[in-house]
C-alpha cells in the first residue's frame, strides 16, 4: 500500500479513538434521566469467523450484551424470543449498550431478550466485517438456543441509524450465506491496510461474496436456484420475523453532499468531516459502496422478497439528510409485497433519541419506543400461536 494511504487510515484511526472517548462521555450524560438505563444481564464474546485487519486484542472478539426479564433462566424449558440490536455510530464509533434504553422496552414490553451485538469497528475492521459479525452472532444464538433458552423461530432484528442499515444487510447476509452456499463458494476477504491500492483492489479473484450475492440473485430469477415460498430459509432454523429499523443509512453509493441537497433542514445535519470519517472508514473502496450488503436499496428485488421477513418497521427523521432513501426503500419493500410501516418524526434531527443533553424530553422517545415494541410483541405472539406454542404452553 503507498505510503500516503497508509497515513490515511492512520488518522482515521486517530480520529475514530478520539471520537470514541468522545461518544463515550456523551452516553454517560444520555444515561442521566430517570429511570437510567439498565446494565446487561449477562455478555458472551464469540471469535469471528472472518479475518481481521488490527493487531489489537480487545477487537478480536464480537461481544453479545444480554437483556433478560427477571423470571429468565438459561436452561430453561421456557423459550423466549430474541431481539437481536445493532448499535449506531458510523460503523465507526458506538457500543452495544448505547441502546440500554430500547433494550428495557423490549424485555419489559415484548417478553423478550435482547442481544446487542458488539461488531468490530472501521477503520480497524472495515466492511463487510460489521456485517459478517451480525451472521457470527445468529449462528452463534442458534448453535446454543437450547442452552440459553431461546426461541430462533421468533427473532426480530432492529438497529438505529448504522445498526439500522445492520438490521437489513445482515438478514440479507444470513440468506446469502446459508440459502446460497449449498451453490455459490463461502469465502468473504475483508479489506485490510495490507491489501492494494490500486483500482483493481476490487478483486474477484478473492472470492468477493458481494458478486456472489448477485450472481445468486440472478440465478433465482432465471430459475436455476428455487427461492423459499414462506421466506424461511432451508439452511437454517433461525426465523426471522421482523426488521425494525430506526433512521438507516441505505445507500452508499449516494455520495453525501446528494443527499445534503435533499435534506429540509441542512443545517441540522451531521457536519461533513464526520460523515467523510464515516464513509471512508467502512467502505474506502468506492465500488463496495454499491454492494447490497453495504446498501441495501440497490439489492436486486427478488433477494429483498425471499431474504426480508413479511413485516418491516422504518423510522425517519424530517431533518435527516438519509429521509429520502429511508423513504424510497420502503416503496420498495412494498412494491415487492412486504408489509411495510414507514413513520416519520416531524422536526428531528438524525439520531434524535441519543441525545446527550440530560434534560431532553426523554418520554416523547419512550413513547416511540413503546409503540414500536408493542407492535414486535404482536408479531412474536402471532408466531407462537401459528405454531401451537399459545395453546400447548411449550413457549412462552
């Protein structure tokens, strides 16, 4: 790699840790209003099954932050649906417990545990190693459901802002890589500083599983791969049954300033030198920027119908510079049949609920929460009355 890429990613690294300390102290205010946020009930850290690019320790394992109701006991007979959550920050900056706060709601309101996912950070770990991270850790909640007493056959996925777009992106991943290995080679190459620089990094000789997803696209729509009817993947018994996501990101390859000339309020923004850190970070090279993995928009519509879950929940903000293609996704979604509820919060900026301000109005963001948990917890309840669970009492 040339000399001055390599001081490149040297300061994104150096800003991304000074963001981090910053981000840090900001959650320590958000957690100020009352009731403060819950602590995890229990954490699993589980190895990646991709490479990484960091020498670092502390960045070699993906931690799994539980949230349980009170009466949860691992080894139970009892099966409780699982919330699997997805941090926000850029892919960059962010820990699984920032969203401490959604994960009560959920255990409280939908009878679930929650599973805040702490995938490995870009620069260090650019993409698609966020989104593999998301699979490790399905993979790893069914390998031991029995064990920590969940039910994968009712699992919803939720993230806000990049956990958002980790939401999609990882159900569509999970797809790929059970449904379709059975045809397709499983090898992903995550970009590393030691990989090159020239135009050609973008190489399928390296297996790039990005050209696999849509070659496994087209491959469905000429009928030679027959895609599930009930949308439930062969390969696997996870089942996933709804997306909830808050403000996404969806489309890389929409450069920012586009989208700053489609935002209502501009100013309200997030400022350029972090989105530039953002972009640069996850995705350095432009054409992993249209893969469906790093923007799901641009996945080709036969894999959002057999890979996305009947119901999808998507939340925007008015002053948002992603509200437009948080928008046309979900015309997309319900062109392709999905049952799609789209909601937008009138004057509010991208990441509103994580404000660090401790006097904000925390209840209007609880109410949100409740109404969007509520709506989980019928999807959760409808699966276990479909599958018998409501009238022999074998789940919850």
């Amino acid at each position: 790699m040339p000399a001055h890429r390599k001081n490149d990613r040297f300061w994104l690294r150096f800003k991304a840790v000074i963001l981090r300390i910053l981000m840090r102290t900001g959650m320590v205010l958000h957690g100020y209003p009352f009731p403060r946020p819950p602590c995890p009930t229990f954490t699993r850290n589980i190895r990646p099954s991709t490479s990484h690019s960091s020498s670092l320790s502390s960045y070699k394992n993906i931690a799994l932050h539980f949230y349980t109701p009170k009466t949860y006991k691992k080894g139970s007979s009892k099966r409780w649906p699982v919330v699997v959550n997805f941090h926000g920050g850029g892919f960059t900056i962010g820990r699984p417990t920032d969203d401490a706060r959604w994960a009560r709601m959920a255990v409280e309101t939908a009878n679930a545990v929650v599973v805040s996912v702490g995938y490995r950070l870009a620069p260090e770990f650019p993409f698609p190693a966020a989104v593999d991270d998301g699979v490790d850790a399905l993979l790893y909640l069914e390998q031991h459901a029995a064990e920590l007493s969940l039910d994968i056959t009712r699992i919803s996925m939720t993230g806000f802002s990049a956990g958002g777009n980790l939401a999609i992106s990882v159900t569509l991943r999970l797809y790929q890589r059970t449904a379709a290995s059975a045809t397709q080679p499983e090898v992903l190459t995550p970009y590393t500083d030691e990989e090159s620089d020239a135009d050609t990094a973008f190489n399928l000789n390296q297996a790039d599983t990005n050209q696999i997803l849509l070659n496994t696209a087209e491959q469905q729509q000429s009928g030679a791969c027959t895609p599930s009817q009930d949308r439930t993947n062969p390969a696997t018994n996870l089942r996933i049954l709804s997306i909830f996501s808050w403000y996404p990101v969806l489309d890389f390859a929409l450069p920012r300033h586009a989208r700053r000339t489609r935002s209502k309020n501009p100013d309200k923004g997030l400022p350029p030198f972090l989105t530039e850190l953002f972009d640069e970070s996850y995705v350095p090279h432009r054409p992993d920027r249209h893969s469906p993995f790093a923007s799901p928009i641009r996945a080709e519509p036969q894999l959002l119908r057999d890979a996305l879950p009947a119901d999808v929940w998507l939340y925007v903000c008015e002053w948002d510079m992603l509200l437009e293609e948080g928008q046309e996704f979900a015309k997309l979604l319900e062109g392709i049949g999905k049952n799609v509820r789209s909601m937008m919060v009138e004057q509010q900026k991208h990441a509103w609920d994580k404000s660090p301000n401790p006097f904000r109005d925390q209840g209007m963001v609880d109410v949100l929460y409740l109404a969007a948990v509520e709506e989980m917890r019928g999807v959760f309840e409808r699966a276990e009355w479909e599958s018998g669970g409501g009238r022999d009492g074998s789940r919850l």
